[in-house]
C-alpha cells in the first residue's frame, strides 16, 4: 500500500519478541508499518525503550511508569525519567494513568505517582500518554485539577465511552484505538471510532497483548496495526488510505516529528 502506517503502542522491548525481533521488523515493514512507538511502563523498560529509538529507523519511545508499577518505583525515578525523556528519539512521557480493574498498585499511590508524573509532563512540555482501565472518574478528575502540557497526549488503547473520548479531546488528547475494536462485541469502541473526527485519531498494537481479529489470543505484533486501520475504515465507509494517511499525520504531530 502507498500509505504509510505507525503504530504508537508496542512494547518490542517484551521477552516475548527476544527471539524473532528481526523477523517482526520485516514483517511490520512488509504490512507498510513504517513508524512504531515503544512504550515504557517502569525504570527498566524506560531504559530499554530508550535504546531501541537510537537503533532502528522508523523506532521512537516513550518512558514512564504504570499504574501497576506504581507502588515499586525508585525514589529517583522522576529525575532517570527527566534524563532519559532528553535522549535522542524519546518523544512522550508515558504509559502513566490509573488501572482499578487490576489494582496492582493501591489506588492512592496510583494518583501520587501519576500526578508526580504529570507535573513532569508540565515541566517539560511533552506529550503524555494515558492509560486508564476503570478508572475514568478518577483519571478525568486528576487531569481536570493539574493538567497536561501544551504538547497534548494519547488515550492509549481507548476503552471509555464516546462522552468520554469528547471531553478528553477537550483537554488536548488524541484517542488511540487498538486490536479490541476490531472485536464482535465491541459495541461501544466501534461507536467511539466512528465518532472521532479523523483529526484527532491514532492506531495502535499494545503489543504483544490484544491482537485484533483474526489473530485474537496470540501474540501481537505492529504488522497488526494494519488491521485496526482496515477495521476503522470499514466502519466509517472510508479507505484504508484515508486512515492510514490522516492517524500517521496525527502521530507525527503529538509527538513532534517531522
């Protein structure tokens, strides 16, 4: 296909890819994925993504720590985050937010470290990227009472409702669909990714987790992302060119890349 297609979710540095990382890249390639965002979810994934952005073309990163891991970070860990954001090809500061449907982290060293999180979103003007999974009430509130940064962010792998998507595009976010949309019964994200205006939408993996239709309960891979694209489009009556065209744009302008 002419158009080219970024997955701005993926976490290549997972075990899962240490086998065949060579043979995902030209698979990706093949489906024209021709740009991934690696995601971090603590310090050492941090790490991890940073280094993948300066090794391969097309990779960039983001650091930051999840909710789940919210209750183990170091008490440097705002200062390694401050340092490693500044690294060639880190663009966004995430996957942070909230996840009440695990509760890996008690909830209120979830808010603390997010919050803490979003203060350095602010101080450096970067884009953020949000996770939330049954947690929009509180997350909605946090980013009502401090805000983002000029640079906006990412509802990462989107699971809320169309009212919700509304008023997060209000505050500056893009919202990015994944695999789960693609699912039969996936009635509220299909209404939610007809309702975004293309302006404002993002593709993504989450690989290796949520592989879309047909490839549901094996491991995911950016070569997928393709298929959350063909979904979207169906779903609106449009092209897979219309798609893939505006999402890349629209990654390529939240996290600065030209």
């Amino acid at each position: 296909m002419a158009a080219e297609l970024f997955d701005t979710h993926a976490h290549l540095n997972d075990k899962q890819f240490a086998g065949d990382l060579d043979a995902v890249f030209r698979r990706m390639s093949e489906a024209g994925v021709t740009r991934v965002l690696c995601a971090a979810y603590d310090i050492n994934s941090s790490e991890e993504t940073a280094a993948m952005a300066g090794q391969r073309p097309g990779v960039v990163a983001s650091v930051g720590v999840h909710p789940h891991d919210a209750e183990d970070v170091p008490g440097d860990y705002l200062a390694r985050l401050e340092h490693l954001s500044g690294l060639p090809g880190v663009v966004a500061l995430g996957e942070m937010g909230l996840d009440y449907y695990r509760d890996l982290s008690p909830r209120p060293v979830q808010q603390r470290v997010f919050r803490e999180q979003l203060a350095l979103v602010r101080e450096l003007n970067k884009p953020v990227i949000i996770h939330a999974r049954d947690a929009f009430g509180d997350m909605l509130e946090i980013l009502r009472q401090d805000g983002i940064s000029p640079a906006g962010g990412v509802m990462h792998c989107y699971s809320g409702s169309w009212e919700v998507a509304r008023e997060c595009m209000a505050m500056g976010f893009f919202i990015s669909l994944a695999g789960p949309v693609t699912f039969k019964n996936a009635v509220k994200l299909k209404d939610v990714a007809v309702k975004v205006p293309l302006e404002r939408l993002l593709i993504e993996t989450d690989c290796p987790y949520l592989a879309p239709e047909p490839f549901r309960g094996r491991r995911n891979e950016p070569a997928h992302v393709r298929y959350v694209a063909e979904h979207i489009a169906e779903l609106r009556g449009i092209t897979l060119e219309q798609v893939a065209v505006a999402t890349t744009a629209n990654a390529q302008k939240v996290f600065g890349i030209q």
